[in-house]
C-alpha cells in the first residue's frame, strides 16, 4: 500500500486482480478523523508544490513530517507497511507496521510532544509575539503595495496576492503547532490590516 498525493487529495494505491488502484481513505476501514486528517494534510501539500516553495523550507519539511507521521498511523490501523511519497521531494520512503497500538502511540508522543502533551496557553507571550508579527508583516505589505501603487494598482494588487500566496501554506501548517501557531495568528492579523489601511488610502 503506498500513500500519494494526487490533485490536492490524498489517495492509497495498491495492487489487486486488475493491477494498481487508487483508492479514497474514506473507502478504507481508517476511521473518519484519518480519512479528513490525510484529506487536509493533501490540500496543503498540493499548495506548497503549486507556490514552489523551496525543498528546505519550513511548510515543505512540515508537509513531509506530517506524511510520515499519518503513514505511520495507517501501518498501525491495517498492520501492514506502508509506502509514502513525499509529494515535494517524490522521495519514496516505506512505514513500518508498529508491532502494537500502544507502541505506535508512544512513538508519535515521542515524536511530536508538543503536540500530545497539553500545555497551558501562554498568553502573554504568545500575544506579544502576535503583535510584533502582525506589526511587521503590515508595514511590509503597506509599503510594498504604496510603493509598487505608484507605478501600477494593478501589480500592487498581483504583489499581494503573491505575497498572501506564498506565505498562505505556512500559516495554514502552523496554525496549530504550540509555538508558531502565535506567528500565524499575527501573519493574518497584519495581512488584513494592511489590506484595511490600503483601502483606506482609496477613498
């Protein structure tokens, strides 16, 4: 069985009477949750090879961290390996079957702490860090769009919509991981507070 990616949905292929096949999660006794996690996590691997971000970035090294993690979880469901695809590397890369759910728990608590392990919401910090980022991305935005406005509206509109582009798969991916869930928060925030500033210049 091997996990891809194929046209922003996640697909399981393997072989029957007829030769391969490609085959929904939602058709595969995965449970619901599964089936959506592999869905989204497809939809965002999909935008980070569409956006060309490069091979060592950040949302590329999350999106294969994240395929290795759920192949992980398939092998422990149907007890079987499974082969996964990196659908930015196209690396091929096989998942063993863990020898028990209890194991195949404990090594995604190993593997991801932070994200098993409840924590109280540092909102002092978090906020802070919040701030200082939608602060700068504002002023980015604000500048790069009055900047290139002068030249053309219509390339400063193209600028942002490249910029939001870009940095959309990144956001999206850290949108709930402890630490840099509070740089997304501020990411949008100065987005949309650059885009009210700038409608307000129009009028």
């Amino acid at each position: 069985m091997e996990l891809r990616v194929r046209d922003g949905r996640a697909v399981l292929a393997g072989e029957d009477e007829s030769g391969e096949r490609e085959v929904d999660p939602h058709s595969l006794p995965l449970g619901a949750d599964l089936a959506e996690a592999l869905h989204e996590w497809a939809k965002v691997a999909d935008a980070v090879v569409r956006t060309e971000t490069p091979a060592d970035g950040v949302a590329s090294a999350l999106v294969t961290r994240r395929g290795k993690q759920l192949a992980g979880r398939i092998a422990a469901v149907m007890n079987s390996p499974v082969n996964y695809t990196d659908p930015v590397s196209g690396e091929l890369v096989s998942v063993e079957a863990p020898e028990s759910a209890a194991k195949a728990a404990k090594a995604e608590k190993d593997e991801y702490p932070l994200a098993t392990e409840p924590e109280p919401t540092p909102w002092g910090t978090g906020l802070t860090v919040s701030g200082i980022t939608a602060a700068i991305v504002a002023v980015t935005v604000v500048s790069l769009s009055l900047g290139l406005g002068e030249t053309s509206r219509w390339l400063a509109l193209v600028a942002n919509i490249l910029v939001v582009g870009g940095l959309a798969p990144s956001v999206w991916l850290g949108r709930k991981v402890p630490v840099w869930r509070w740089v997304a928060y501020g990411v949008v925030t100065g987005v949309l507070v650059a885009w009210l500033a700038l409608i307000l210049t129009l009028l």
